[in-house]
C-alpha cells in the first residue's frame, strides 16, 4: 500500500477556510483528545514532538526540528512533518506537510473564535503584526468576514506595508491605537513579552482574538482587557497552566479560572454575538488540533484522489 505524502502546495490547494472551521467544531464533537509534548535539546537546537489520539479519529505525531542556525546558510530554520495514523489498526495512513498543518491549524482556530463570537457584519478588521502567521491570518479573515476591510499593524511598518502589497485589498495602519479603536474584530500575533492591546482602547461589540503568546513570559493584552471582556479559549488544557496571557492575571488573582467561560469542548457555551459585550479569545493551540487539521487534509485528498 502507498502512503500518500501530501505536501504544502498539494494539501494548500485542497482547503477552504469556513469549511475547515466547520471541521475543527466536528473534531471537538468527538470524546476529548490526549495529549503529550516531549522535548529534546541539543544546544541551540530542538527536537519538539506533539502527539494527539482521538477516539473516533485517530492518532497523530507532529515533529518540529529548530535549527536557529539554518538561516545564515540560507536553510529553513524549522522543519517537520506530521505523520497521521488509523485510529482502528494504528497503521500508518498519511504522512502531511509540518508547515501546512501549522498554517490552516493557526489561523482557522482563531477564525472559528471569530465566527462563534465575533459581529457578523464586521467592517474592520485589524491583524496586529505582519510575519508569516499574519499573512495567513489575512487570508482566513478574508473569507470568513468577506465585507470587512483588513488592515495590518506592526512594529517596523515596512513589514505591514509588505504583507498588505503582498494581499490586494488590504491597507496598513499607521497608529495601532486608533486603529484598535475603530476595529470589529482585533487579532494579534506578536512575539511581545508586554501587551501590546490596551484595554482603555476596547468599546462594547468588539471581539479580541489572541494567537501570539506562547510562553508563561508572554502576553498581549493588559489586564484591563481581561476584567472587560467575556474571555474564550481553545483548550483550557493548553493555555491556563501553560501561557502567560491567563497564567501571569490567574496568578496575581485579576482573574479567576472560572472567568475563562468555555473552550472549543464547549461551543455550544459560545454565544451569539452581543454589541454589548467585548469577547476575547486566547488561541493556544495544541497537538489535538494538530491531528484535526491532518485528518481533514487527508479526507480532502482523498476525494481528490
């Protein structure tokens, strides 16, 4: 039997972004997934595993290898693949792009946050930082809020200019804070170990939608955002205990954990757009949603194929 390698441009071409938000709600339908992450150090470089097993869908181990120093020869810094096995028999079924996967998991959780509680008819949308994940996080919003108009915001405003010239349609935005204030929906994807999002700037309506912080050392939004707003996450496995944006306000008790009101095991508790309340989301990620992403690749080829 040939396993099917599906690569980035192969699988890329195979995807719709509200379809595969619809596939990541069915994913969290089915009994909640394990988890585990193993890490391996070989100073400056890492071997990351990330497993996932879902009862009803399968098993799924996601390598990432990080080079720092694979730039300076001209090379990817980060490469990976994602290896998908059957949840029956435990074959091998497929193995898919690190990248791929990477790119439709990050941006189509945040996307489906923004669907579940973000106005509708948004008009503005602004995407705070302009790397890779901001490029993608355009596209995403682009054919969830078709109306909308994108702009970007970053640090260094070449880069916003880059990545908006590189997506007909979009503009820049030269000061973040009355760019904050005149957006629906806020997404952010900084490498910031402050906030970057003041919560004095947020009005009811407006939905914030966090993919950034990663570590218990990173965050971006302040505090002020937290108390104001109705607060979502992904998983409340991957970010309350993990990342800096629930651990740093949990920890000095501006938050309680019971003021995170549901993860994505619990859309059903997403309700439905408020003009009165601001939301937040907090996207964590994690292997699970690793696996989901890999599975609905993989159904796509296959009616393809």
């Amino acid at each position: 039997m040939n396993i099917p390698i599906i690569s980035f441009d192969e699988g890329n071409a195979l995807l719709e972004w509200v379809e595969f938000t619809e596939a990541l709600a069915k994913g969290h339908s089915l009994p909640k997934a394990e988890i585990g992450d193993t890490f391996l150090y070989r100073k400056p470089d890492t071997l990351l595993t990330r497993s996932a097993w879902i009862d009803g869908m399968g098993l799924a181990v996601k390598t990432a290898n990080i080079f720092p120093g694979n730039p300076k020869a001209g090379k990817p810094m980060i490469n990976g693949s994602v290896s998908l096995y059957s949840d029956s028999d435990g074959s091998l079924e497929a193995l898919v792009d690190f990248h791929l996967v990477t790119k439709w998991k990050t941006a189509g959780d945040s996307l489906l946050g923004a669907l579940r509680l973000a106005n509708p008819n948004a008009a503005e949308i602004l995407i705070v930082g302009a790397g890779t994940v901001g490029g993608s996080l355009i596209d995403a919003f682009a054919a969830g809020f078709p109306q909308a108009q994108i702009r970007v915001w970053n640090r260094t405003s070449p880069k916003a200019s880059d990545l908006a010239a590189s997506r007909p349609g979009t503009l820049t935005a030269p000061d973040l804070e009355s760019a904050v204030r005149a957006a629906d929906i806020i997404v952010t994807a900084t490498m910031s170990s402050s906030p970057v999002i003041n919560g004095d700037w947020l009005r009811p309506g407006q939905h914030l939608n966090m993919i950034g912080a990663y570590r218990p050392d990173m965050r971006e939004a302040d505090d002020v955002a937290l108390t104001r707003a109705q607060i979502y996450t992904d998983s409340f496995d991957t970010t309350l205990d993990h990342i800096g944006e629930f651990m740093i306000p949990l920890a000095a008790g501006v938050i309680k954990r019971e003021d995170v009101l549901a993860d994505f095991y619990q859309l059903d508790r997403f309700p439905a757009y408020d003009p009165s309340q601001i939301t937040l989301f907090k996207n964590g990620g994690g292997a699970h949603l690793d696996l989901m992403t890999s599975h609905h690749v993989l159904q796509k080829w296959k009616v393809k194929a």
